[in-house]
C-alpha cells in the first residue's frame, strides 16, 4: 500500500523514536529531554508487561489457542511518502524492502504465528506519561493533548494518525481496520496503562475492512522526521517497534523511517544491508524489547536474565573491560563463547554508544553494529550470536547454523573480547585491529588480517564506538568527523580490495600514473577470489617487464594529493597476489613462484622469484586469519554474493544458495542513483 502524505503536520515521538537506532555512519545521542521522556516510557512498558505476563497463560487457556506451530514470518509493509520523493526512489525502497523481507524470512519463524487476521492492541497513553512530554514540547518541538488511546480512530477532530500520541514517528496513515476497538477491553487501570483484553473479541477499529493474515506490519516512512532533506546528516534510516502483542508480548507493528540521501548515495546492495538492519531494530534487537523477552512458557524472563551490566569504580586500574552491559540469555552466552574459544565470556557486549547494537569492536562484522561494511573487508553478514538473539526471545524459533561466525579474532581466545584496548594491544602485539601510529593516518599501510582488503589506521577514535583507534578497510564508511567527505577520497583509497574488480580495477582511471596497470604485468599482482593483499616493501623493482613500484600518495598532504616528484617512496603498501594454504602454510603466488610465507616472518623476493631485483613482503602474523577465507576451493563462492569463510560461503545480505548465487532483488547490487558502476577495465 501506498500513501502520499504532507510531512508539516505537528507531531509527536513514540516510544519507539526515542530508541530509534542509526544505521548510518554514525548513531545520534539522544537530547536530554527524550531520554528522560525515553525512560519513563520504558519504566511504564515494562511494569506493564510484569502486570500483563503473570496473566499471558490464563489468557491462551481462555482464547483455546491450539498448540503452537511455528511457522516463517509474515510480513505486511505499508509505505508512506513525502510530496518529494521520486518515483525512481519509491521503486528503489519497495523491491528492496521486499527483499529485506525474504532475507528475514530465511532466517527466522515465528513461535506462535497468528492464526487469524492481525489485530493489533493499541495503547493507552497515561495522564503521567503525556504531562512528562508537554512538560519538555519547548525542547522537543512535541506536544500531547491528552491521556488516551493510541491509536484514537474515533475522534475526527484529530488527524490519523491522532497527534496527542507518543507512538508515531510521522504520518504513517495507520489502518483502523489493523487494530482492535477498544470496546474489546474488559479492564483499564488509567494510572498504570495495564489493559486486560477479550481473548474471543475480534471487532476492530474499522469493521467495515479486513485487517491482514500477517505476523507483523511494518509502516515503511520516507522520509523520518530525522532526515535532512540536504542529506548533510550521517543519519540514513531508523527503525522501531510500535506495539506488542497482549498474549505473547512479541512486537506487532513497527516503523521504518528510511532518508532519501541513503537511496541517493548507497548502492543498492548496501541499502539492503540497511533495510534488514533496520527492521531487525523493529523485531528484536531493541532496547526497549529486552525487558519483555519470555521463557518456553511464556513467562517473562525479567531484565537480570537478559541483560547485565558490569561497572568499575571511578580509580578502576585493571586491564578487564568494565562500565559495560551484556546479553546474558543462554543461546546468546553459548555463541558468544563459541565465537572466540572463551568460555568464561559472560555474555555478548552491547554498544557503549546505546544499548540496541552489538559492541561495535567485539562484534565487527554482524550486522547489528552501529557502523558497517566490516572493517576488514569482509562480507557484513547474520552471525550465529543474532540468531541466538532471535531464539532466546521466546518468539521467534532460528536455526542458528544458518548464521556465520564473524572473522574478527575468531578462535583467538578470551583476551579480545575481555581486555581493554590498551590492554589486548600490549598482550597481543601483532594483533591488526587497533593501531597507535598516527604517521599511518590516512595511508594504505598495511594489509587487513584476514587478507582480503588493504587497511588504514584512523589517528583518533570513532566517538562513542572505540576506545583505541583502528585500522579500517577503505571499502568502510568513515565518519564524517574527520571532516573528509566519502566522495573526496581518491577512488584508490575507497576502492581497494582484493576480491572484486569493482573495488580495484576501477582505481585505474584516476591514477596518475598508471601505476595499477604498468605495476600488475610487472609483479603479477592479481584481483580474484583467491587472491589475498601481503604487505610488500617499496620499492619493488621487476627487471623484466623493467618497472619500480613506488608511492602514490603523500601521507602527510590533506587530504590525500598525489606525491608531485615520483621518486618518493612509501615504506610498505599491502598489494594482492593469488594465494593458497596446504597443511597450515600460506602461500603467495608471486610472478608465478609459489612463495611460502612463515607467520611474522620477512621474505627477500630477489632471492625467491625471478625477474624481481628488490622488494621485500611482511607475511601476516596470523595465517589462520587468510587461511579460513580460502578453505572453500576453487569457484565453490559465488564472486558477486559470496566470501569463503572456514569452508562455507558467507553470503550478501540478500544473497542465498549454497554457493551465495541467488539474489533476492533483480536490481544490480552495484547501482548508484540508477547508475550502474563498473570496472574501468577488465582482465588484469
């Protein structure tokens, strides 16, 4: 369905708004006002839940509800745009919110599906809860007008949706005929908000249509009240539940609020990625959902079975992570300790940023972290922990080996997911995920661990998300703090990467001095599924084609110029050559000698490879990192969809089958604004 919509109208913030989660760049921090407004809404959900979960079995009983049968999710999605939203874009949001749709359906069923139509139980906004936001509307911009339902259809005088109420982050046009009437309550307590509904009662708030045979309705808004309509903000969708369900507590509406700029700037296979991120805000990964999460029976589990938070004292001098929360239910628990070999691991870390992403550091790589594509290059991917989310819900039922593993640290030990920063930095001094040196500011310095992309060191932390800085891939979106737009790197800084041509080949046109081309037939360096980066020091110098490698770029120029005198070198550069792992050892096809890399070590190629008179590599610390991205044998991955991972393919967001060659969109993943980028050249 589809409505078009003025978007001036005064509105209010819904619960879910004040927990919206960003997945964009950067998350926005809420202003003082709405966390207060935030909590109290919180405080009152939760104590409604406590009233309502010591009722949910005597309700199933009195509905006779058969047994449960899980079955996949039914999602219904309405769409609501703005007068300027294009045609173009409207197409763009629906095939690939469709998509989404399938993705999650892949993954995931529901524990008890509606047996019927869905009607949803709306809410009763509470005389407290409504003075606490007319208390901060010169703050916040929004008013209530009154205690009372929400939705409220009854009412002409008050648009649809009605604006006194909190729940409805813009003018999604709500259907009467999706909610239970009111008259269905047998009993209202008007301080609290607790409603006792008719199990057998089935009027809604519009007989006069039919509500839908779906488990969950998703009101798709474009654009979110947070968009900027120049696309200056990071902020490019954000997404929440709307209501729950009275028996079962499980959410049964939601919004997705998605910006223009993210439909504008993102190939259509980075906004998937975005949609299923979103809408997973919408059916679980929620702060606002945790507290409400129930037991096989249906009992709540009680906020200190799913989450746990870990503080310190303010003199606090140890080396273990601290000031930190946890999901601690038992699938998640397991996986978390599976993820890295740690079995005295209590938990999976949530953001320091919010409580509604994974801890961006720990779980790099899932798509439940408030900043992707993965660091390493990697594909972003559903993780075995996201899945265990699903399950310990207690409304969803997942096979958890549909989810991967993620490739950071992945069997390292306890020391990655426990230490700080600093901490695991001097424990592990060949570790390549944080770094400390700001010369490497900006330049492709060294390879990722797990070979697949050249990585740069960022001199200053992310705010909000680590605590040391990082290597990141160039493929990942830098914040905008750094006060470098995305589209002023040069297409050789964002676009490296060892596996796909379209983040290699097309460097070449901006290359001044067609160094991709003259240095491939020079050195062999090759763009494939098995190729792998190893950082090689400068210069490298082949004697036959007669060439030398040497830098592009000056590392200390800002942003990025191209060096003006060719003769000066850079001290090491991450280059890709076809590589191969035979009883543990990594291998590096260099000009067609088989090179063995030992871990750490130095190799003269001079002395190995014919044809090259200087030039050394640096062979990676870890090679079970390389060698679990190239256990899957040759074309086993799909080169559009897919990434070997420890002898399985990690499929795309979007990508399915076994070998990730199935697509759920017919768009071309790689389209920008409608156009469709490809490699400037081919075949080297």
């Amino acid at each position: 369905r589809r409505h078009s919509s003025y978007f001036k109208m005064r509105q209010l913030l819904l619960y879910a708004v004040v927990l919206f989660m960003l997945a964009a760049a950067e998350c926005t921090t809420l202003p003082g006002p709405l966390r207060v407004i935030k909590e109290l809404q919180s405080q009152q959900l939760y104590q409604n839940a406590v009233e309502r979960g010591s009722k949910i079995d005597d309700t199933m009983a009195d509905a006779q509800l058969p047994p449960p049968k899980p079955a996949t999710i039914r999602v219904a999605v309405q769409y609501t745009y703005g007068e300027n939203v294009t045609q173009q874009q409207k197409s763009m949001i629906e095939e690939l919110t469709e998509a989404t749709v399938r993705v999650i359906q892949q993954h995931i069923q529901v524990k008890v599906p509606v047996q019927d139509t869905l009607l949803v139980a709306p809410q009763y906004v509470t005389e407290d809860y409504c003075a606490a936001v007319n208390a901060y509307a010169n703050e916040t911009g929004f008013t209530c007008d009154g205690p009372g339902w929400t939705p409220d259809f009854t009412n002409p005088s008050i648009p649809r949706p009605d604006a006194k109420s909190p729940w409805l982050e813009n003018v999604a046009l709500l259907e009467a005929a999706y909610f239970l009437s009111p008259s269905c309550a047998t009993s209202l307590n008007e301080t609290t908000g607790e409603v006792t509904w008719d199990p057998a009662c089935r009027r809604s708030s519009d007989m006069n249509k039919t509500a839908l045979q779906t488990d969950f309705y998703l009101n798709v808004i474009v654009p979110g009240m947070f968009c900027s309509e120049d696309g200056s903000t990071t902020t490019l969708a954000y997404a929440s539940f709307m209501f729950t369900d009275v028996t079962t507590n499980r959410p049964t509406m939601g919004f997705m609020a998605i910006c223009p700029s993210a439909v504008d700037y993102n190939m259509a296979g980075q906004i998937v990625e975005i949609i299923t991120h979103e809408l997973i805000h919408a059916l679980v990964m929620n702060q606002g959902l945790f507290p409400l999460f129930v037991d096989d029976n249906g009992k709540l589990l009680g906020v200190d079975k799913v989450m746990r938070q870990v503080t310190s004292p303010a003199n606090d001098t140890s080396d273990t992570r601290t000031n930190t929360t946890y999901l601690v239910t038992p699938n998640v628990v397991e996986e978390a300790q599976q993820q890295f070999n740690c079995s005295s691991l209590i938990g999976a870390e949530l953001s320091t940023a919010d409580l509604s992403h994974w801890h961006l550091d720990i779980y790099q790589g899932d798509i439940m972290t408030n900043l992707y594509p993965n660091l390493d290059g990697s594909n972003v991917r559903i993780s075995r922990v996201l899945l265990a989310l699903f399950q310990d819900s207690g409304w969803y039922v997942t096979d958890i080996n549909k989810g991967s593993y993620l490739s950071q640290f992945r069997n390292e030990g306890c020391s990655f997911p426990t230490l700080k920063c600093e901490a695991f930095m001097e424990k592990v001094p060949d570790q390549q995920y944080y770094c400390n040196d700001p010369s490497t500011q900006l330049s492709l310095t060294y390879c990722s661990a797990n070979g697949i992309t050249r990585q740069y060191c960022i001199g200053e932390p992310f705010a909000g998300y680590h605590q040391c800085p990082v290597y990141i891939s160039p493929r990942a979106r830098v914040p905008l703090n750094l006060n470098i737009s995305w589209e002023d790197y040069p297409l050789s800084i964002r676009q490296a990467n060892c596996m796909s041509p379209l983040f290699t080949n097309i460097m070449s046109a901006d290359d001044p001095y067609g160094e991709e081309v003259r240095s491939s037939q020079a050195f062999g360096w090759s763009i494939g599924q098995r190729s792998r980066c190893v950082n090689v020091t400068l210069p490298l110098t082949s004697t036959n084609p007669p060439y030398t490698a040497r830098i592009l770029y000056n590392t200390s120029a800002t942003p990025m110029e191209p060096v003006q005198d060719p003769a000066v070198q850079r001290y090491s550069a991450g280059q890709c050559w076809p590589a191969q792992c035979k009883d543990g050892k990594l291998y590096y096809r260099i000009k067609g000698k088989l090179v063995y890399c030992p871990a750490g070590k130095t190799v003269s190629l001079p002395q190995l490879v014919k044809g090259l008179s200087s030039g050394t590599i640096t062979c990676p610390a870890n090679p079970r990192a390389v060698c679990r991205t190239l256990a899957c044998g040759g074309g086993r991955c799909s080169p559009e969809g897919g990434q070997c991972f420890e002898g399985e393919c990690v499929c795309r967001i979007g990508y399915h089958g076994r070998r990730c060659d199935r697509r759920y969109y017919k768009t071309d993943p790689n389209s920008l604004g409608g156009e469709v980028l490809r490699p400037v050249m081919e075949g080297h």
